[in-house]
C-alpha cells in the first residue's frame, strides 16, 4: 500500500498543475489497496404484491424461507421465491435473516432434498423477472436490495444492513 | 499402490462394471422420458440433485478391528482410498399439485462401486404439513441415518462409527410408506413421522442375507432454531437371518447332538429387534454442541445388543469449523444359553461313570464353554476421540481434516486413524 503511494508521488512530483490530481489519485490508489468488500446495498427489502396487506414478522419470514411453514400469518397461502445464488443479496439474506452461512444453508436444503422431506424455494433467475411475478401475485414473497427494489411491488419490511 | 494407480484402476473398474453402466443407464433413460414429460407439461418440474465423497484414509494398526471378531469400522492397516469415496446421483419429477416421484442410485468405493438403487418412492406433499412417501426408503433410524450417505452436511469425515455402522443393516431401509407430520407451536417446529414395511437384502455382518417384515417406528423432533431434540422409538419384530454356513453348521450339529432346543435358542433368524434413540443439540452463534445416545436390543440369540452415545461440540471461524468428539459403544449378549446347559450337565453328573453319560457331560461342558467363550468374546466397549477440521469454500464443497483415537477398552488396545476427505453436493430446482 505504501509502495504503491510512494510511487504516485515519485511519478507525479514533478507536475506542479497536477498537484490537484496528485492528490485524488493518491487517495484512490490508497483505497484500491484497501480489501475490496463487495457492493452491498444498504438495505434488504422484503417484497411482496401491492395488494396484500399482511404484516409479517423477520422470525416468520425465515421460517417460511426455511420451508417450515407455507401460510401467512393471517392464514393464505405464501409461496417464497429465491434470488439468484450468485448476487450478492442471496447470502446477505440467508446470513442476516435466515441467520445461516451460506454452506450452513446448503447442508440444510441438502438435508431434506436428498431424503425427500422438502424443496428450497424456486429460484428466480433475474430481478426483473423476480419484481414483475411478485407484484402480479399476493401469495409471492420475495427480497431484493434497496438498489434493485421498485415500487410496483409492496414493501413489507426493510432490513437495514449491519456489517457482519 | 501410488495414487494415480488407484485413479486408474478405479476408473477402469467403474467403466468396465455391467452392473454400473447398466444401471446408469437405465436410470437416464427413464429420467429423460420423465423430462420429455415434464417438459410438454407446464405444471411438471424435474430436479437432478447429486453428491460425493474422496476420502482417503490412514490406519496405523487394526489391532481394534480384528479384537472382538466384528470390525469398528471398515479400515484395513496402511492408507486406502476405497472406505469412504461414494457418489450419489438423485432425479425428482414433481407435479405441482404435489405428486411426485425420486430415485435415488448410490456407488460406494465400499461395495467396489456396485450401483445401489437406495430410494425409490412416490411421495405427495399436502398443503406442506403432510409428506407420504411409498417405496423403497432409507429409514430414520438415527439422526444422521437418512442422509447419512450426504459427506457435506455434517462435520466429521464420517459418522460415528460406534453409532452408524453396518452391523445393523438389516434396519438401514424399508419397503413400505412413511407419513411425516409437520406444525408449528409459536416459534417451536414439529416434526412427527411414522412408517411401516420391510426389507431384504444381502451381506451383512453376522449372516449370508437378511429378510424383515412388518418393521415400523416413529420419530418425533422439535427444535427452535437454536436448540433440538429428537425422539426415536423403531422396531423390527420379525427379522430373519440366514446363517453363516459355519454359524449353521454348528446349529446342524446341535440338533444331531439332541441340543434342538439350544440350538434354536442360539440361532440368529427370528429376532426381535428394538431401536431406541435420543438426540439433542445447541446451535450458539457459531459454536455448537450435538449429542446422540441409542441403544438396540436384539432380543436374544447370538447377534449382541448395542447402547452407544457420542458428544461432538465446535466453533465454526468463518469458512473453518473445528470441532471435538467423543463416542462410546458397549456391546454385549445376553447370556440366556448357559443356564440351561449348566442345568442339564447338573442333573447328568450324579451318574457319572457311565461312559455314555460321561461322554455326554464332557460335550456340554465343551459347549458351555464354547457358549462363554463367544458371549465374552463379543462383550466390549469401544471409545473414540475425534478432531476435526472444515473448510468450506465459495462453491458447496468441503474439505475435512480428522483425526481419530480408537480405543478398545476391554483389551486395552489403542489405533490411529488419520482422514482426509472432499465433499460436494450439486444441483438444482428447474
């Protein structure tokens, strides 16, 4: 980190206008040097369709998740659907709200798949697709990141980020 | 046999198997009719889902293995790689009124790869509480039996063998239905489950093969995320066991001799076996402890009855997991032979001088020692430490540092047991 200060400062020494630039692009190059954490959104939303009016607990959003239980709280049917393993907000969901790791949760799901007791919720393969099916049907239940979220869908519960 | 060697032979072997290929392709062939069905039909969805183990492993001595006639597990001295490699391979296709069907082939390095068809079964999930499942089941014996074959949902590179071994493979699936019962009281979740069947098979440890019928049990756990606990009462009424040829040579003899009676006391088919089974745990943050305690008594006749328990407690450091165990077995047969041996030499030994009689007596004792000899020579208690270490990477595999003291109490006796193993599970909903 220091090597690659020192040598911006050797290269750019000499430019006086520069001394501006020199300056920003120190910084930079300091914070490239800094691990990168991937681009987390502030916030997790739990989403589901405009018309569903039904108030949700964390603890009963997991659980449904988890395959535990199929109904709302006020007694409809729910049937949860999964982002795309591969962003980021599926193994911030499974750590902040399932309160799993993400090779805990495969154990889990790997448990009931190959003994038959159960299914992990579909997967849904792009968040575009994912916010135009749950806010066409109430008994969709989803999640995305603040960033990704629109408002044609309802949103039931924000989740602010703690860095863990 | 250098480790490339063993990768040579092994793959040969596997290609070369009728058995393998045949079953393989079988099992493709239906499965791509049940996707060309699934797929002109929009409510239909087809799942394949599959696993494996590498494992190698390294035993300083057997001494344990060979000291009461029935190893404790399926090492041999020196390093090997065919205990614990196996693969698994499962196709689902399900209707999304809840009907489905899965089979399930599993390849052992243990049984030289021979593909087994180890599930196979319908099952019809009702509004999510209820799961019936008809076929061919593996059979919730213990807490980690049903999915025992899965390397990478549990931490240890294999399950306590004092525990989970094959001496009991007469219990380890059925034929039959199983109905699963799931609900939940406030944030505690239920899940009760009941089954009926039977089963058959070959090669098991104290016989040629293996009939049972009308086995049933239920299993009741509950858990609220943080801690479980598991209840499991099973039973096997009526288990049939066809001798070894030296096992029935002996009850051959006995007859002859006039011992029927003995004999059949003796004899290992018609048993009634009962399996008991407690299990319970804590998940902290991330530490946790688990512990197990069984117990399965075989009703009589020469295959022992077994309580065993472990405790396995760890922390998981991010993708590291390190964790500490220990596991007990005492196994022992309940010598209801003896008396009435010792009964009849007691009433022969006031005639004694008859050369008939004396002969007579001389062969019951032989016999009454033989009995004692075989009732102590199976009686033992096994214990095991085991240490451990995980890593699990971004993708769902994992790879598995362990180390295990065996230890032979009774015969003071004491091995090393050094393993390495990779885990992977693979697949996905469609």
């Amino acid at each position: 980190m220091i090597y690659l200060v020192s040598r911006s400062t050797l290269f750019l020494v000499d430019l006086n206008k520069m001394r501006f630039n020199y300056c920003s692009i120190s910084i930079s190059l300091l914070l490239s040097c800094l691990p990168l954490k991937p681009v987390i959104a502030e916030e997790l939303i739990v989403i589901t369709a405009k018309d569903n009016p039904v108030n949700i607990a964390i603890a009963d959003v997991a659980r449904i998740f988890l395959g535990k239980i199929n109904k709302y709280p006020g007694g409809e049917d729910v049937i949860p659907l999964n982002l795309n393993p591969a962003d980021p907000s599926y193994d911030n969901f499974a750590r902040v709200v399932l309160k799993k790791t993400p090779s805990q949760l495969r154990a889990y799901w790997a448990k009931r798949v190959f003994t038959g007791k159960g299914r992990p919720p579909k997967v849904i393969s792009t968040t575009e697709e994912l916010l135009e099916l749950v806010s066409k049907d109430k008994r969709y239940l989803s999640y995305i990141d603040s960033e990704g979220a629109n408002h044609n869908v309802r949103w039931v519960i924000v989740i602010k980020n703690n860095d863990s | 046999m250098g480790l490339i060697d063993w990768c040579k032979g092994h793959i040969l072997q596997i290609y070369s198997r009728g058995f393998l290929l045949a079953g393989l392709v079988k099992f493709l062939l239906a499965y791509m009719f049940l996707i060309g069905a699934a797929k002109s039909h929009a409510a239909l969805s087809h799942n394949i889902n599959g696993y494996g183990t590498i494992g190698v492993g390294y035993l300083n001595d057997d001494s344990v293995n060979e000291s009461d006639g029935v190893p404790h597990n399926l090492f041999d001295r020196g390093v090997q790689y065919d205990v614990d490699s196996r693969f698994g391979i499962q196709g689902t296709v399900a209707h999304d009124n809840g009907l489905g069907f899965t089979g399930q082939l599993v390849a052992l390095s243990s049984e030289d790869y021979d593909v087994d068809l180890e599930w196979s079964y319908l099952h019809f999930n009702y509004a999510n509480n209820l799961t019936i499942r008809a076929g061919r089941l593996r059979r919730p014996l213990y807490l980690h039996s049903d999915y025992r074959r899965i390397g990478y949902i549990y931490p240890w590179a294999r399950l306590p063998a004092e525990i989970y071994s094959d001496d009991i493979r007469f219990a380890s699936s059925i034929d039959g239905l199983d109905i699963i019962y799931q609900f939940n009281v406030s944030q505690w979740d239920f899940n009760a489950e009941i089954y009926y069947g039977g089963t058959s098979g070959r090669d098991i440890t104290f016989g040629e093969g293996y009939t049972t019928r009308d086995d049933y049990g239920l299993v009741l756990d509950v858990g609220n995320g943080l801690v479980f606990f598991r209840l499991g009462y099973h039973r096997s009424p009526r288990v049939e066991i066809e001798p070894l040829e030296s096992t029935q040579a002996l009850f051959d003899g006995l007859t002859f001799a006039g011992f029927s009676e003995v004999a059949s006391d003796l004899s290992i088919s018609d048993l009634d076996v009962e399996f008991y089974d407690f299990a319970t745990g804590i998940t902290y943050g991330s530490w946790f402890v688990n512990a197990e305690i069984v117990n399965y008594r075989t009703g009589g006749g020469l295959i022992p009855d077994d309580a065993s328990w472990y405790i396995n407690g760890g922390k998981r450091f991010g993708r590291f997991t390190t964790h500490i165990s220990f596991s007990e077995r005492r196994r022992r047969i309940k010598d209801t032979f003896s008396p009435p041996i010792h009964a009849q030499i007691e009433q022969l030994t006031p005639l004694a001088g008859n050369p008939v009689v004396d002969a007579t007596i001389a062969g019951l004792t032989g016999l009454a020692q033989g009995v004692k000899s075989a009732v102590d020579d199976v009686k033992s208690k096994h214990q095991s430490y085991t240490l451990g270490l995980r890593y699990d990477f971004n993708k769902p595999m994992s790879l598995k540092f362990e180390y295990q003291q065996i230890h032979d109490k009774d015969n003071k006796l004491r091995n090393d047991l050094f393993s390495v193993t990779f885990d992977f599970i693979f697949g996905g909903s469609k």
